[in-house]
C-alpha cells in the first residue's frame, strides 16, 4: 500500500514539472533577443501584438454565436417536476388531463416529473443564422486581416525609423572623429604658431555643436526604440537591438510603379462590401417577418396523488402527446416594418461608404505614387552626393594640411560631407517607407505569417 502511494505521488510530481516546464518553454520560446531582422520584428509582433491578438480572439468570439445561432436547428429537451402540497380543496386544476382517482378530494399532495421536446421545422431566426454565418467569418477573417496588415506597416515604419536614427548617430560619431582629429590638427598649428586662434576656436564650436547633435540622436533612439517596442509587443524593460543589411534595403527599395490600381484588393473596401451582404441578409429577415415559425413538439409526464407524502409516489399516471405548434406574427406596432425601413437605409449607407472609400483609395495611391517616385528620384540623385563628398573633404584636408586652403574649407566640406551623408540615408529610408505606403495604397502589402 505504501509503495502505491509513493508510485502515485512521483507520478503527481513528475506531471506537475512536465506542465510547468512547457508553460515556461511556451513562454520562454516566444521571446525576442539579439539583433532583429524585420522579418522577425514583424513575425514577433504578429503573435503578440494586443490588436492582432484581440483580432483573432473576435474570430473565436465569431465562431461561438454562430454556433449559438444554429443551435436553435438541434431539437431542444427540457425536464420539469413539479410538487404540491393542498392545504384546501384539490389537485384537480393542478393535473388537468391526467388520470385522477375518485377520492381526489382526500388528495393533499400532487407531483408531475416530464420531458418536453421541440424540433424548429421553419424560425426565421435560425434560418438567418443559417445564412449569415458565411459572411460573419468572412468579416472577421478580413478584420484579423486589416489588424495584421496595419501591425506590417507600423512596425516597418517604426523599425526604419529607429534604424535611420542609428545611422544618424553613426554619422554624427565618425564626424566627431574627424573634428577632434581637426581640433588637435588646429591646436597644433597655432601652438607652433603658424595660425591664429580662429581656426581652434572654430574647431571646437564645430566639435560641441556635434556632441550635441549626438545627444539628442542617442535620445531620440530611445525614444523611437519604446514605440517600436509597443507596437511589437515587446515589455519595456525588455532589450531591443536591431539588423541592419543596406545591400538588402537598397535590392528592396525598387517597385514596380507600372502596376494597376484594383480597390478589390484594398481590405477596407473587402470589409464594406461584406457588411454590404450582412446589411442584405438584415433587409430580408426583417422582410419575410411576417412568415410563421413552425415547431414539432411532444411531450411526456408522469403525476403522483396521494393523501399521505409518504404514498405520493406509490401510483402514476402518465400522459404523453406530439403535435406541431404554429406561430404566426398577425400584428407588432409595426416595429417590423420600421426595422425593415431602417435596414434599407443602412444598406444605402453602406453604399455611399463604398463609394468614399473608392475615392479615397484613388486619391491614397495617386499621393503613395507621387511621393515613392519622388524620393526614389532624390535617392538615386543624393547616393552620387556621398563619393563626392567624401573625396572633395580628403582633397580640403590634405590641401589645408599643406597651407593651400584655409580651416573655413575645411569646416565647410565636413558639413557638405556629413549632410550628404545624412540626406542619403533619409533618402533610403524615406523611400522604404513611401514603398510600404504604395504597397498599401495598391492592396498587396504582403502580411508574413508567424
């Protein structure tokens, strides 16, 4: 016996660390760490942004009252009991219809015990239910979809955003190389007196200048790092480093700009148009509202009488019966023919949302169109500005280092260089998201699956 219940208490042991260690391998598991690709900032993010989440769980929702709708097709079984006890007069009007004995004034107690059943034949209810049940998972389908693809696009933005800004602050720390190295250069000449202090003076108002540019890049990193982070689903104590690959964004950066605008593809218009179909399917319930429902019935019950409790149940006296019940509408107020004058009116709305939203996609592509054709010019013009610029500044230093050009030439193509510099990243990442924009404007925004 004792060694029974040690098997047993391994056996509760062992099962409790097995689900234990997959809850924390399971949570664990969906964790984020090291440099992040975009893909895998987005995969995370759809499996663990709130909108997304809650997106599926109104599909699940979805599901559950459809399925409490077409419940009404299963028959529906009741039990019933019922007890009595008569103080005065009899059980008569208690059990009408059973069998009742002679000396029912001697009754004092009465008990029923029965099953009653019901079979909908024709409801328009269930029959709505029957019908709509396609288009409400298509909604919620599509809904999960438009959820998703906004958590794409946002998280895209936001993950560029914050790659620009790293970028930026990469810039702004090689500059500052360049200007401590100019500063000690500066220093030099005018300690061997060979230039006065305006140019170390210089040196140092451009060397403060971009430690506080570099301030306010560190900042803004953090800054952007904390919204991309909630709109991924990550906790906020949680790191976040990010993957950069300028081959692979340069490759992605181009679109084809030729192709046709289709408002079918928009999952805004997909969504109006379904709730166009839930709108038509309302306009003809309330429609045909007038028919009757129709039910097969049946019923069987047994009833108890007896003087003493402790008789009541010696004796039944069962009774049983089937038959069809019939519902028919004849008058309401006319609460039926103004929900059929509303349901017309909200399908005429829906209409006219169609329509809006059709022009606002034309007028969404035409500005995404205008505005990818045109960073895309400033990036190709702007990526020659970056060779240039760098070899105009070793051309300046080497020629101020030999007493041909003076510091302001140097200052100058430092600030040439690291504009051009920072105009090109701009200009690539301004262009990746004015692409993300045109991919959305067209519909073919592509949604990566978990």
């Amino acid at each position: 016996m004792k060694k029974h219940k040690y098997f047993l208490a391994l056996l509760v042991l062992n099962l409790t660390f097995n689900l234990y260690s997959n809850s924390y391998a399971q949570t664990a598991a969906d964790s984020i760490s090291g440099p992040v690709t975009l893909k895998q900032a987005i995969d995370f993010a759809l499996r663990n942004q709130p909108t997304v989440r809650q997106a599926s769980i109104d599909e699940q929702i979805n599901e559950r009252d459809i399925k409490i709708g077409l419940s009404g097709w299963l028959p529906q079984v009741n039990g019933s009991g019922l007890y009595n006890y008569y103080y005065k007069g009899s059980p008569q009007a208690g059990a009408s219809g059973a069998n009742i004995p002679s000396n029912a004034g001697s009754i004092r107690n009465l008990s029923t015990l029965g099953v009653t059943a019901s079979q909908v034949l024709y409801n328009n209810d269930v029959f709505l239910a029957s019908r709509a049940k396609r288009y409400s998972r298509e909604y919620y389908k599509q809904n999960t979809l438009s959820s998703q693809i906004d958590v794409v696009s946002d998280v895209s933005k936001a993950f560029f955003d914050v790659l620009l800004s790293e970028k930026q602050l990469d810039i702004t720390n090689e500059d500052i190389i360049r200007l401590q190295r100019s500063l000690k250069d500066a220093k030099s000449r005018y300690t061997a007196g060979v230039s006065d202090p305006t140019d170390y003076k210089q040196a140092t108002i451009s060397l403060n200048n971009s430690l506080a540019t570099r301030k306010q890049t560190e900042e803004a990193i953090k800054s952007k790092t904390a919204l991309l982070k909630q709109i991924m689903g990550v906790g906020a104590a949680a790191p976040l480093s990010l993957s950069y690959d300028s081959t692979r964004y340069e490759q992605e950066a181009s679109i084809d700009t030729l192709q046709m605008l289709n408002v079918n593809n928009r999952i805004e218009y997909r969504l109006l148009e379904t709730t166009k179909a839930l709108n038509n399917l309302n306009v003809n319930y309330y429609r045909f509202g007038f028919l009757p429902s129709l039910s097969a019935v049946g019923s069987y019950q047994h009833a108890y009488f007896s003087h003493d409790f402790g008789d009541l149940y010696n004796n039944s006296f069962p009774t049983g019966y089937v038959g069809l019940t019939l519902a028919v509408p004849i008058f309401q107020g006319t609460k039926r023919l103004q929900n059929l004058a509303k349901a017309r009116l909200q399908v005429e709305r829906t209409d006219l949302d169609l329509v809006n939203t059709k022009n606002s996609i034309y007028t969404e592509y035409t500005q995404a169109l205008a505005s990818y054709k045109s960073n895309y010019t400033s990036y190709q013009l702007i990526r020659e500005n970056v060779n240039l610029a760098k070899d105009v500044y070793k051309v300046v230093s080497l020629q101020y280092r030999e007493g041909v050009k003076t510091y302001l030439d140097v200052i100058i193509s430092q600030a040439d260089l690291r504009t051009a510099e920072l105009s090109y990243y701009n200009a690539l990442f301004n262009l990746l998201s004015s692409k993300i924009d045109l991919q959305r404007a067209l519909g073919i925004l592509p949604v990566q699956q978990p």
